[in-house]
C-alpha cells in the first residue's frame, strides 16, 4: 500500500508520525511512504522581483526545516520506505495532487481536533482534504 503523510513541522505531524511507528506494522512495515510537505507559495508581487534561483532556494530551504527532522525521525526508528514530496502552493490542493500522484492508498494527517464548530468557522487543510478526495484519510488529533 502507498501511504501519503503530510509534513508541516508541526506538533501535529510528530503526533502523526508517531502513531505510525507506534503501529508500524499496519502502517509502515511493507508500505510504500511517501512524505509530501507544501510550502505556501511566494506571491507573484515578491517572485516577480526575485531570480528564479532565489525562490527555488526559498523553497529548498524551508522544506529541509521540515523535512529533515522527519527523515532523522524515520532514520532513528528504523524507517527506510519512504521517499519526499516537497511542492509549495495552496496546500491541500498541493496534498490532494501529490495523493494522486503516489497513487496513495491513505492519507495521513496530524490535525488540532478543533471538532465540528472549530472546522466551521475556521476551516482547515483536514477538512478540505476529506472532502475532496476518495482516498481513505487517517486524522491523527494532538
């Protein structure tokens, strides 16, 4: 099975990646992971007055602050089935397009578990996620 886990440095994606290797064998042992992080994107304002090289350095540099401590994380816990995503934009379209990509049979997502109330007024890359795919998704709540 292809296994998609959203990254974002939070105390969320830790929640996450920790519920996976504390059942690593449903969801990590045998699996392809594929781990997709999304840095928001540069508005076209600031890109414009920016190299090319500058906003891809950007990027690089703000992925590897969350990409890094997870692939230490998986390195330390025996972790070697996975490959990195790294993409920048709006991100759970971002999410929902590297899902597809991967052919990801799961999405897994840390979430603040703000309940139904919280997602209503605030809404959030979880809620967006659920409902605009047909992958089966994996909320792991802090």
């Amino acid at each position: 099975m292809k296994i998609l886990i959203a990254a974002d440095g939070s105390a969320f994606t830790q929640k996450a990646l920790a519920y996976l290797i504390a059942h690593r064998n449903m969801f990590v042992d045998g699996h392809e992971l594929v781990v997709v992080h999304v840095c928001t994107g540069i508005s076209a304002n600031v890109a414009r007055h920016l190299s090319k090289e500058a906003v891809a350095d950007y990027y690089a540099e703000e992925s590897a602050k969350v990409v890094d401590p997870v692939k230490q994380y998986f390195a330390d816990n025996g972790v070697a089935n996975f490959r990195i995503d790294a993409r920048h934009g709006h991100v759970a379209e971002e999410i929902l397009k590297a899902a597809a990509a991967a052919q990801a049979e799961l999405i897994v997502l840390g979430t603040h578990g703000h309940g139904l109330f919280g997602r209503a007024l605030m809404g959030s890359v979880a809620t967006k996620v659920v409902a605009e795919t047909d992958i089966s998704v994996l909320l792991v709540q802090q």
